[in-house]
C-alpha cells in the first residue's frame, strides 16, 4: 500500500472511492474566454478521472456516470437513483467514500436530502465549480482534488452529507450559494465551514456531532408538493390560496428579515394551519436564525431556524412523507444541527 504523509502528519492512504457524476460547471465548457457561452455537462466522468490521475492522488476512484446536466434540471428521478446508489455503495466494505460532482446551483439542495435520509457512516461529499473547465482560473480540478482528499478521509464520517468548494468543507445544513459567480461562491450559515481542504492538507475545525446515526427519514421520491411563497413589498393573500388552490400540501414562507410577512398573509397562513396545512416561517435574507416567536404558537407556525427556503422545503416534504404532521416534532427537525 502506498502512504503519503501529509505536512499535518497524517496518512492519505490509497482509498477506493466511487464518483457519481450528475454534470453541472465542474463538467461544463466555456468556449470562449471572453463571452458567456457556457454549456454544462460536457465532459464526462472518464475525461475528469483521467485529469485526476494525472495529478497522482493516492486514491483509487470509480467513476459512474448518472447524468450530465445542469443542476436546474435535478430532481426526484435523479435523487432516488443517486440515492439507491449511495445507499447500496456505502453498505460495500470496499468502498470508503462516495463523490457526487454537482452543479452549485441546487447542490445544496441534494446535499441536505442526502444528509436527512442517507446513514452517514462513511465521507458523502458533493463537489462542484463556479468556472467551467476550460475558463481562465477554473475552479474544477482543485475542488475535485479537494473532495477526494476529503472523502478519503476516516475522519469526514459522522459530519453528514458535505459539500466542499474553494478549500472550504461545508456541512450540508450550513451551505449556502450566496454568490451568482466567482470561485468563493458558498457560505456557511450559521457554522461557517466546517474545515479547511487543499490538496495537500486536510484540517478539520471541530470532532464529528454524528457519530453512528442512522438516518433521519426514509427517502421517498414522490414527495408531497410544498410551495415556496416569496415575500415581497405589497404582497396580497391570493399568494397563499393560489398555492393552496395548486396542491401545496405544506407552504415555506420566504419572509422579511426574520421570517415576516403583512398581517392579510399572516392570516392566510395560520388559515392554512388551520386547514392542516403545515407553515415554515423561513427567511428571504440570507443569514441569520428564524426562531420561534409568540405568534408561531398562537398560529401553529414552524420555525425554519438556520434553514433557508430551498431547504426547509425539502425537510418539510420529508416530515410529511415520513407521517409527520405535529408541529412539535416538527420543530424540532427544524432545530437540530
Ligand atoms: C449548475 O448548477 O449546473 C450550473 C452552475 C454551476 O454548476 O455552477
């Protein structure tokens, strides 16, 4: 076996790891460094493996190509055969990590499904660029370089589904795309990152919180449909019943500042509650907690807490999915880290 110390003075073994590629800017081309023609999903997984062996990582890497294609177009089908995948690769003891590359846009959207309904025994890491392969300054191979040191690691275990981008580790909880462009595009909210990656150093900034814990819900692909209403100045109630009218089994509002909204769609919402419609008070700002407030008690509203919108759509069709209807226990989904 090949060990290669590390300037920490840890070991990177030769670690078999699977990649799942769903395409995205780490696969993406620009065709021109001066104009915006860019045209994700165009390099497949055996040209980004073949790049990665060039840069003689001590790790052995699996590639499995799902899909190749902008991360707008990722939904339940693709989950639920990325799902089955991971699921059934993480139950193989040769397998010590799993990679799914991914464009940014909804990566933190997979990232925290996974992180709910996959068992995190072994490194699930999601990795993606802002610049596509060819751009000046692209972001791909490094982040891709990234992942790999961290999904080799034992110690990424029981710190859920991780996203790594521009040497930071993110938990899938805290990750945020808070940027439209530009290689440091991704927040943590509200840990910040939770280590820092290179290449050639690995350094975590804390001990694992989820240490041996099965996962949270069972995965379902068909999920109960869960509107996200947009606040905004002058907002009429019509919002809420037009939702309420297309299906919408449960609604996350994306409120003022801490999760606020006018009085007439307040009224609509607790309406909702009434009508066993659950409501997440979330927040349009991009950071800062939603805690609970007198009126959630008074309304039977849940608070989003550190979850944004995208986010805390997900967890609620995932409490409705798994039965979850108390909004007590449904708080205190939202609550946990
Ligand atoms: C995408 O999300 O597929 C496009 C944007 C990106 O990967 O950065």
């Amino acid at each position: 076996m090949k060990i290669v110390p590390d300037r920490y003075g840890k070991c990177m073994t030769d670690t078999h790891i699977e990649v799942f590629a769903t395409g995205g800017t780490i696969a993406g081309m620009a065709g021109s460094a001066t104009r915006r023609d860019y045209r994700p999903g165009q390099i497949g997984i055996d040209d980004l493996l073949a790049g990665m062996a060039a840069l003689g990582l001590p790790a052995k890497l699996v590639g499995h190509q799902f899909a190749n294609i902008g991360s707008e177009d990722i939904g339940p089908e693709l989950w639920r055969k990325l799902h089955e995948a991971a699921a059934q690769r993480m139950g193989d003891s040769a397998c010590q990590g799993i990679i799914i590359t991914h464009g940014t846009d909804t990566a933190e959207e997979t990232a925290f499904l996974f992180d709910q309904t996959l068992p995190t025994t072994k490194p699930v890491v999601l990795v993606g660029a802002m610049r596509p392969a060819d751009a000046v300054g692209s972001d791909g191979m490094r982040n891709f370089a990234n992942a790999v040191r961290v999904a080799s690691d034992p110690e990424a275990a029981g710190r859920g589904v991780l996203l790594v981008m521009s040497d930071h580790i993110f938990a899938a909880r805290d990750a945020r795309k808070a940027r439209t462009e530009g290689a440091n595009a991704f927040r943590g909210f509200p840990r910040g990152p939770v280590g820092h990656v290179t290449p050639a150093s690995l350094e975590w900034f804390g001990p694992p919180w989820r240490v041996d814990e099965p996962a949270r819900f069972e995965f379902h692909e068909n999920m109960p449909k869960v509107s996200i209403l947009y606040a905004y100045a002058g907002m009429s109630a019509e919002n809420v019943v037009q939702a309420l009218e297309g299906g919408a089994k449960g609604l996350v509002l994306a409120g003022f500042g801490h999760g606020n909204a006018s009085g007439g769609i307040r009224a609509a919402l607790a309406d909702a509650v009434a009508a066993g419609v659950p409501v997440v008070r979330a927040s349009r700002v991009d950071e800062g907690l939603v805690d609970r407030e007198p009126d959630d008690d008074a309304h039977g509203f849940i608070a989003a807490r550190a979850l944004g919108p995208p986010k805390a759509r997900i967890l609620l069709q995932l409490l409705l999915a798994n039965g979850i209807n108390d909004p007590v226990r449904a708080q205190q989904a939202f609550d946990r880290r």
